[in-house]
C-alpha cells in the first residue's frame, strides 16, 4: 500500500528539520541544538502535571521526570 503525503507536508518536515538541528552554542566537542532546548522545555509542564496530581508530590516528580526520559528515548530509537 502506498500513501501519497502532500508536498507541503514533506517541505515543512524539512524546514523543521532544518530549523531544529541548528547549533545554538558549542561546548568543546558538543553543540547545543535548538531542539534540545525545545526538549527540555517541554519537559517543564509534563513533570509540573505529574507532580501536582499525585499524593506524595515527590513520586510524582520521580515518575514524571522518569516517563519523559523514557519517552525520548523511545522517540530516538524509534525516529
């Protein structure tokens, strides 16, 4: 089976690409893309949710934190 995907789709995926795999700031060897940043910043208010619906605010911070590593790892492996 084949899907045809529209061009307009597949010109903003390569323009996000592009986008998000520019350096923003070197560290020795390594470089700071600017989807890290995005990443990190979207970690903010999934680990904030599970935090705060949780009893003991400290597991839910622990599971949180825990479920979005492990999410992005599995969108690495994956993608």
């Amino acid at each position: 089976m084949q899907i045809k995907i529209p061009r307009i789709v597949v010109r903003l995926w390569d323009d996000f690409g592009v986008w998000g795999n520019t350096p923003v700031r070197r560290f020795g060897r390594y470089e700071m893309l600017r989807l890290d940043i995005a990443i990190a910043i979207g970690s903010i208010p999934c680990i904030a949710w599970s935090t705060v619906m949780t009893d003991p605010h400290w597991l839910g911070f622990v599971q949180g934190a825990l479920l979005y590593v492990f999410i992005c790892m599995i969108g690495l492996w994956f993608f």
